[in-house]
C-alpha cells in the first residue's frame, strides 16, 4: 500500500482552508469593496458620466465636495441603480484621515413642509447617523464629521461632533420635491448644505486604496454573475482591491478576529498585498470560495418583485451585525440593470394616492389599484407604513440604512 504524499495532503488542506476563507471574505468583504469602487468611479479625475445620465444620482466630484443634483433622477443614472424618482440628491464623498470637517444642516424652518434628510454611510454601507429636522436644530447648525483617530479642534468644542466609524464617509442627501414646479424651492434648501473642512485640516487627495485601484472599477458581482467573467480573473482583483480597503478601513472590533482569520489563506489588511505572492492552493482555494460566495448572494437577491412599501420590524441579525445581510442589500444598489423607463408601479392598495411637495394629502377612494410615483428605492432608502381606509389614506416615511 503506498503511503500517502504528505506534501498533496498538505496542498489540499490549504486549498480547502482558503475556499472556506474566499467564501467567508467575499461575502464579508463586498460591501467594503463596493463603497470603494463607487468613490473611485465617481471621484476620478476627469471622470465622465456614461451617456445620457441625467446628472441626478450619477455623480462626478473631487473627494470633499457636494454634488448638487439639479433634478430628480432618470433610468439612465446607473451609478446607484435604485434612486428615487420624487427626491433631489446632495452627494458627497468625505475623507476624514487628514483631519475633521464641517458639514451645514439647512435650517427646517424656512422650509416648513419640506421633508429632507442627510443620512451618513461608513465604507462598509452601515448608515451610522442621519441628520435632518427631526434631530437637528430648526435654525439650522454645522456639524462635526470627525474620523476614527481624529479629534475635535478647541474652537470648534460647542459644536455638536458626529464620530465616524471609518474615514471614508459617504454622504447621499435626500430631498423630497414633486413636478418640475416644485424643483426651485426644493433646490433653495438643496443650496444651504455645505461641506467645508475644519480649522487645521488641509486635505490631501483620495484614498491609496482607491488611487491605486486594481483594474477597472466594475462591480465584482455583475463582472462574475451577470457578465460570465471567469471567476479567477474577478477574484484575483476583487481580494487585491479588498486587502488595500481593509488597510484604511479595518472595521468593527468584534469583526476583527475575523479578519485575522483571513490571514491564514494570505488575505491580511495591507496596502501592499499581491495576488502572485500567494501560493497555488491558497489561489485556488479562494477562486472556489469567491464563486461560492458570488452565488450565495446572488441567490440571495433574486426575488426581484415589485411589492408596496412596507416596515418590517428589526428581529435579530441587521447589517452591523450579519455579513451576509449587508452583501445582499449591497448587490440590490450596485448592479446594472437593463435600461427601462421610470413608471409609476402597481400595488395592491385599495386608493388612489395624491403626492405634494413633502405631504400626502387625502386621497379618493378607489376599489381597485393604486398608482404612485417610484419609491425611493423601496426597502433600501425609505420605507413606509401604510394604512389605508375607505375615505383617506396616510403615510408615514423614515429614512433606512440603504443607498438608493
């Protein structure tokens, strides 16, 4: 009987050690990936958008500076494939490492009746803080935006301080606004918010991680579920783009054994990381695992159906907490889908609703359907509690922890 060859014995446990780590990786590290890419595609100098974007939600600004949308967002504005179509978008891209910066809240007063909102998003999509008239002063105020190593300058101690788990931010401001008459007076509040830096910060370019991107800025999972790309070559790039985010934005501390678990196939947070430094079963193993993992979520994703807006009450895992529902959601607002329309959609709601500038008014009875504009990116960006009754129908909204 011959005896086994201990060097292939070892070869294939590193293999299967590293595809259980691709798969762990890919799933935790999607979302990173995927803010990421985003801020590298929308950041680049000299950066264009794709023929006939609107200039709604499809953004290209240097780091530290808003982007102002001028109207509603279209079909044509891929960026963030799920923006909505009754709201303005302020966008910026804030970088934190070199110092703080101030961010204005516009003054709810001056516009009474106008909902808006200005949620903040760390660079693993986790919507850590959302600023707007429900929280902040009705005359307005400058907020604080502080990284996770930084601190507050002594003339700026009276101002309230928002302390940002990562140093990448993403700021994706929303404003309700109706028809096109209704696009100057929701632009005068759009033109109160402002982003400046600090005393004593002095900006200094983007991230390495995204300055030295490694290919194409293309979404991993539309370059290796929907495109057919061969899943060594997305890999290879998607664990180099990885390790460099993982460098800048190391994540939670409970995540952080996780992490270092990864270091067992060779994927360590580290600005320097090579694909061909790693060995053939660790490089093998973690192909496997990345198409594993592209097609958990995948998978996870599919059930594409239009359905009324709805709220569905927090049980057990959220985003900070599980990996694999922060992917799925991450996948909804990042793929590409076919060019179509933006229509009003069907629900099954028994009255016909009547949008105004910021309010539902009453509407009239209907036994059949209701037809409404596109929410703001459904589940992902607002949600809503409806009831309806046979002579009015109202609605609450609240902003959620999704792009869109």
């Amino acid at each position: 009987m011959n005896a086994p060859d201990p060097q292939l014995a070892v070869a294939l446990a590193r293999k299967a050690l590293a595809r259980c780590v691709g798969l762990a990786a890919f799933v935790y590290g999607y979302p990173l990936t995927e803010t990421y890419r985003t801020c590298a595609l929308q950041t680049a100098p000299r950066a264009e958008r794709r023929a006939g974007a609107s200039h709604g939600s499809d953004v290209r600004a240097p780091l530290n500076t808003l982007h102002h949308a001028p109207r509603p967002s279209t079909d044509e504005d891929r960026d963030v494939v799920t923006p909505a179509n009754d709201l303005l978008y302020t966008i910026a891209w804030v970088h934190l490492a070199h110092g703080p910066m101030l961010l204005t809240v516009p003054a709810s007063a001056r516009h009474p009746g106008r909902y808006f909102v200005l949620p903040l998003y760390d660079a693993y999509t986790e919507n850590f803080e959302n600023l707007g008239p429900r929280n902040c002063n009705p005359e307005g105020e400058t907020v604080v935006l502080v990284g996770p190593g930084g601190t507050v300058p002594e003339a700026l101690a009276g101002h309230r301080v928002v302390h940002c788990s990562t140093d990448l931010v993403w700021l994706i401001g929303r404003i309700l606004v109706g028809d096109e008459s209704d696009w100057p007076a929701a632009r005068a509040l759009q033109s109160e918010i402002r982003l400046a830096p600090a005393p004593g910060t002095t900006p200094q370019g983007r991230p390495a991680a995204i300055e030295y991107w490694a290919g194409p800025p293309v979404d991993a999972m539309a370059a290796a579920f929907e495109n057919g790309e061969p899943p060594a070559q997305v890999a290879a790039r998607f664990f180099t783009n990885m390790c460099h985010a993982l460098a800048e934005a190391p994540g939670r501390v409970e995540d952080r054994a996780l992490v270092a678990w990864f270091g067992q196939a060779g994927l360590r947070p580290d600005a320097a990381f090579s694909w061909e430094s790693l060995d053939e079963p660790a490089r093998e193993g973690l192909v496997e695992g990345f198409a594993e993992g592209v097609q958990l979520v995948g998978a996870a994703g599919r059930n594409r159906r239009p359905k009324p807006w709805s709220m569905r009450p927090r049980r057990g895992a959220t985003a900070a907490s599980s990996w694999a529902a922060r992917a799925r959601p991450t996948w909804g607002w990042a793929r590409s889908p076919p060019a179509r329309p933006s229509t009003p959609r069907r629900t099954t709601t028994p009255c016909r609703r009547r949008w105004t500038a910021g309010t539902i008014t009453r509407c009239a009875s209907r036994p059949t359907t209701c037809r409404r504009p596109t929410p703001s990116g459904r589940s992902r960006s607002m949600a809503a509690t409806v009831s309806c009754t046979p002579t009015r129908c109202a609605a609450t909204r609240s902003a959620t922890a999704r792009p869109g």
